[in-house]
C-alpha cells in the first residue's frame, strides 16, 4: 500500500501518473523477486493502463497476481485500487538476472 501525500502530487492536484507507475512496478518487482526466489530482477515490460484519478490523501493498494513464471521471465498483473475503485491496471513482464559478481 502507498499512503498519497502532497508530494505526489500532478499540477491537477490528483495523484501523478509516474506515481501510480512507479507504485505497479514496484509491487510487481517485488511479488516477482519473492516469487522467484531471486535477488537481481529487471523490469523488461510494462503496460499500464490508467483508468480513474487518484486523490492525494487516499490510499493506493496493489494486489499483484502471478501470470506465469519461467526459468527466467515472471509474467505479473496487477490493479491498483482506492477502496473498490479501480484507478489503475498494470501487466509487467520481469527478467531474472544472473548474480554478477
């Protein structure tokens, strides 16, 4: 979850859609890496459909859900959502990275 705050802001005043982006990359990375069992991922794709505002003050929740996983893709969804809103959809596809070093 991502509590809004005035910082994150657009110039409407609504949550920025970078904000929203960055929140659905960040949720998908992470259930990608726990999935995986992986240290080093890389984001390779993501789709993000933006589909009602976000009000600094709301709350954002992202419940990712695992599409498939292979030796080295992880295909992930997610919606994030105010309540039962929906304001935003994301697909990510994630690369597991070799361990450099």
């Amino acid at each position: 979850a991502l509590a809004t705050e005035d910082k994150h802001h657009n110039r409407r005043g609504l949550v920025q859609g970078g904000v929203l982006m960055t929140f659905a990359d960040r949720s998908c990375g992470m259930t990608a890496r726990f999935v995986s069992g992986k240290p080093t991922l890389a984001t390779v794709q993501l789709d993000t459909h933006f589909v009602e505002a976000g009000k600094i003050g709301e709350v954002l929740v992202s419940k990712p859900h695992v599409v498939r996983a292979t030796r080295s893709l992880i295909f992930i969804t997610t919606e994030v959502t105010v309540d039962k809103r929906c304001i935003a959809m994301a697909s990510g596809v994630f690369k597991i990275l070799k361990n450099e070093g």
